[in-house]
C-alpha cells in the first residue's frame, strides 16, 4: 500500500559539499557535531544520519531522550551522542549505559547523575552547560566551583567530558555586543576549571552561526545545525563570508532537501467556476487545473492558499484557492500536456527552475527552521546522489 502522498529527497553530494565548505571555516581541529534535533530540521533523522556517517560524520546532538534514541537505533556503533536538554530523571540510567553524553544545566543534575552513573556500573559523560547571559538553560557562576569540586570528587564515576554554552542570537550582527559578553564569561568559567586544576576534554559554544563567522569561537568541538542543511544562518552571516571573500555573491552551502508529490487530477474550469472551497478563487478564463495529493495537515502551510507555487515540467504553476486538508489545486493552463502522475516539486529544483524554503517563508511569516523542522516524521525521506 502507499501510505503517503508526497516524498521527501535528501541529495546527499549536496551534504558533502556543506561539510568541507564549513570544515574549511573552522579547520582541521574541531569534532564537527552534527545537530541533529527535530527530525534532523525536518530532514529525518532515521536517513539523515546514515548518511552523514557517509560523509564523515560521527558526532550528533539532539535535543531529547527520545531524539537520542532515534539516533542510537540509526547510526554506527562509534558514532558518538550528545543530549543538549530534556533529559527526565528515569532515562539517565538509559543514558549512560548507552555510552550517550549530556547536558547538566544546574548543580542539583550532579547528585542524581551521580546516583545513575553508580547504578549503571558505567562513568557518566558529563557536559557541564554554564549560564553566560542567554538566561534559559545553564549552571550559574555560583554553583559552578562547587560543581568542579564535586566532580573532582567523584572523577571515577563523572566524565567532565564538556564545558559547554549556547549563544542567545549569533545570528545577527546587532547582537555582538551579546556575543562578546557570553563568550567573555564563559572564558571566566574555563579559567576556574584551570585554578581548579580540573579541565573539560572538550570546549564547545559554537553554533552555525558563530562557527562561520566568529573564529575565536571554535575551540575542540562545534555544533552545528542549520549551515550543514545547506542554510545560512542569516543575511548578517552571508554578508560577513562575502565581505570576507571579497566575493558578490555565493553559493557554497546547497541545500540537500527537496519535497516532491504527483498529479492527482487534471480538470478543464469554465470562467466563472469557482475553486475548492468557498469563493476564495473565481476563474476568469477557461482553466486547466492540477489537483495535488497533501495538504495543510501534510505540513504544507495554509498560509500559501492562492499565494503559492509549485513546479510542474520545470515551470511555476501557482496555487488556486486554498490549501485544504488533505488537497490543493494548481493552475496549469500555461504548461502544455500536464498528466496525471507528473512529477511536481514543492520545495526544490526542476529543470531550470526553483522553489526556495525561502520563499515558502517569506510568504508565511515562518523562520526556515520553524517550516522545516514541522514537516510531519511521517513523510518518507531518502537519499538520492
Ligand atoms: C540548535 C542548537 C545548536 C545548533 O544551532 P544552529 O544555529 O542551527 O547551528 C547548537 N547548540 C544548541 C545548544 C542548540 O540548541
């Protein structure tokens, strides 16, 4: 049985050409930690992450217990997994017998992982996340000395494996002066690992963002998210890489994800007809219309009824009416012998033609990451060349 209307395509020398791309920003050095949360932004995660290992990957992070667990059953046993936030008590256990990593955001996580890395017989991995001006998640500078002590104490059963932060906003240059202040801090909680005489294996803060354009950033480890999926992480951050090449333009990062379905029906509308629902579309001349098979509860955004486009034989055919359930229709009276069982693209490239996500965002007030990571897990994702 098919159980799905549309099918999403991961081309994956797309992938390659991000991981030098960012590999060549921050050199040789760093663990490039694929961040992998939210179905991989949408991408999937049960494919995605295959995939990466292919290209040399080997190092995620994800943002759950659960995310975690999709992860574990998808990669290759070196493969290494980091949790960056909820992680519930009764999992920790879980945690560390699978040799998984994790956050540990306030000093009361220390004695319950403590209790967990004793009852599992394993040293827990310990990343200990300091508070340095986001204010969400992160130990403060209070708690943190006696968290060095205590895990000095309790070294044969804690891992300092992580001293790690997380920049609220590295996206835009207007926050630099935000940047400056958590990264000073964070500066501040390494030199008390130094006088403690107790150091981290590995400093990690940098995003995307920063790891593209803040190089005194990047120390032993960089998580990156948004840049691999072949996004830039903003205007600001494009504008700095050309300024800094010298370029005008560039388009190093490609994205990898296109999202594709097929002609359901193809029908003749007389003028005067109306389209789908209510009288949100008239026709004023006779018609030829595609009907497709998803909808808005397919993750295709209501907001684009009569508004968006699709491809159909490489060529923009625009939305008529709106976006239902489970259907939309296209109007494709300018693309000659349209069939049922065509190819059309939603997101992606046909022939010499493109629909970006950005466009899709722009009309609908979504941040790329907002559109991408709500694709329903339920779309089947593959890998194409
Ligand atoms: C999501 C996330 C990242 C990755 O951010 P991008 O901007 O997508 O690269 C890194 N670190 C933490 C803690 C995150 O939550």
């Amino acid at each position: 049985m098919v159980r799905h209307s549309s099918r999403i395509e991961l081309k994956q020398s797309a992938y390659k050409n991000n991981i030098n791309f960012i590999r060549k920003k921050i050199g040789e050095g760093p663990v490039f930690s694929s961040v992998v949360k939210a179905n991989a932004y949408g991408h999937g995660i049960e494919v995605f992450v295959p995939m990466a290992e292919k290209c040399g990957i080997h190092h995620f992070c994800v943002a759950s217990s659960y995310e975690a667990e999709q992860v574990l059953k998808a990669c290759r046993d070196d493969s290494q997994i980091v949790i960056m936030g909820i992680l519930y008590e009764e999992d920790i256990v879980w945690a560390i017998e699978h040799g998984i990593a994790f956050f540990v955001y306030n000093f009361d996580r220390l004695p319950v992982t403590l209790e967990a890395a004793k009852k599992a017989g394993i040293r827990a991995k310990v990343h200990i996340e300091v508070e340095t001006g986001a204010n969400r998640t992160g130990m403060n500078a209070r708690e943190f000395p006696r968290a060095l002590s205590y895990l000095k104490k309790h070294r044969e059963s804690l891992h300092f494996e992580g001293l790690c932060t997380h920049f609220g906003g590295a996206e835009s240059t207007s926050n630099q002066f935000k940047i400056d202040m958590q990264h000073k801090r964070y500066k501040e909680f390494l030199q008390k690992c130094k006088e403690k005489g107790l150091m981290p294996q590995i400093r990690h803060i940098a995003c995307s963002a920063a790891a593209l354009a803040m190089k005194d950033t990047v120390y032993d480890m960089v998580r990156i998210g948004v840049a691999q999926y072949g996004f830039w992480p903003s205007p600001d951050i494009y504008f700095a890489h050309i300024y800094e090449t010298n370029k005008k333009s560039d388009a190093s990062l490609k994205r990898i994800f296109s999202w594709k379905t097929d002609v359901m029906d193809i029908k003749e509308v007389k003028p005067g007809e109306f389209i789908g629902y209510g009288t949100a579309f008239q026709a004023t001349h006779p018609m030829n219309i595609a009907v497709l098979p998803l909808g808005y509860s397919n993750g295709y955004p209501r907001a684009l009824s009569n508004r968006g486009q699709v491809l159909i034989h490489g060529k923009k055919a625009p939305i008529v009416g709106l976006i239902n359930m489970n259907l939309f229709m296209v109007d494709v009276t300018h693309i000659p012998s349209v069939k049922v069982g065509d190819e059309v693209v939603l997101i992606g490239r046909q022939k010499n033609n493109v629909i970006n996500v950005s466009s899709f965002t722009n009309a609908t007030q979504l941040l790329n990451n907002e559109m991408l990571s709500r694709l329903p897990a339920a779309i089947p994702r593959s890998v194409v060349k």
